[in-house]
C-alpha cells in the first residue's frame, strides 16, 4: 500500500501546478473508490499510513473523499461520477470494478488503481 500512497502523492505533485489557490490553501482532495471498506476493512488504513509517511495527513493538509459501494456495484459509476463532480485532484480505486467505474467516469482526472485486473 506504500506504493499507492508513493503513486498518490506523484500524482498530486504533477497537479499541484494547476491547483487553484483555494485548493492549496485547503489541501488536495483525494477521491477514494471502494466496493466495500468492510471487507478490505485494513486498505484504508495503510492507504491513510503510506500518506502520512510522506507527509500528508489527513484533515491538515489532504482531504480523502470516501466512496464505498457498499457491495453493490451497480452503484460504483455513479459514486465515481459524485467523486468527479467534487473535482477531486485524484481518484484511487480499490479493485477492478471500482477501477473501471473511475475510468468511465474521467479523462482528466489521474487515477491510481489500489488492485486491479482490468483488461
């Protein structure tokens, strides 16, 4: 998971440019898709840990905007299309069905795939 938190903030370094003042002042907003945190209850966690260890910390200079489905994924494209619309700085995905409803979601936005096996 320290990859991902690594491949989190490259990816916010890359955006950090055309972030508008406001947003800086605020912190960068993460956008965190899920199927269901209740069963990969400890992702979040080392997601939030791998942060940390390369200084950003939730709720002082980040904000993670959750998204779980639930374990209905019928509701992952609207979820990611909710993310989108926040203007999240970057999309995290955690699996495959979460990682394509991102992808279906945005051209602009990057988004970090947690796990995945997309085709």
């Amino acid at each position: 998971m320290r990859r991902i938190g690594l491949a989190v903030a490259l990816a916010l370094g890359l955006l950090a440019a055309p972030i508008s003042a406001e947003a800086q002042q605020k912190g960068a907003r993460i956008g965190y898709l899920a199927a269901d945190l209740r069963a990969n209850a400890a992702w979040p966690e080392a997601f939030r840990q791998g942060l940390r260890e390369l200084g950003y910390i939730e709720g002082q200079n980040i904000l993670i905007e959750y998204r779980p489905a639930d374990g209905e994924l019928d509701r992952l494209p609207a979820l990611a299309a909710e993310l989108v619309r926040l203007k999240v700085h970057v999309l995290v995905s955690e699996g495959t069905p979460p990682s394509v409803a991102a992808k279906g979601a945005t051209k602009t936005i990057p988004i970090v795939f947690a796990a995945s096996a997309m085709r």
